[in-house]
C-alpha cells in the first residue's frame, strides 16, 4: 500500500510523492494505523458535523 507524502500551505499543495508504507519509521506508523483500519465518526470525541469554512 503506498501513501502521499504532501508538502502543502493551505490548500495549494507544493509537492506531493508516493511512499511506501516500509519507508514510514515505526514510530510513525502506530500514529496513521494500518490499512484496514477504519475510525466511525464519534459525536462524542469529534462533536458536531459543520462546515471546515470558518466564513460559512
């Protein structure tokens, strides 16, 4: 499974490239979970669903 490495500012992306999931330090792979892993939306933990735009 490969994943994007993106520089970025905003939403205009610099440089993007694809990785390979080896090429990840151990330490960070714990933190972005495995490739099956899916995370259900939690009211809870995430609060209410909104709009990201804070002029909206």
């Amino acid at each position: 499974m490969n994943y994007a490495l993106v520089l970025h500012k905003g939403s205009y992306v610099k440089r993007a490239r694809l990785i390979a999931r080896s090429d990840i330090p151990k330490l960070i792979r714990s933190i972005i979970g495995w490739p099956d892993q899916y995370m259900p939306y939690a009211y809870k933990k995430f609060g209410p669903k909104g709009s990201w735009n804070p002029f909206y």
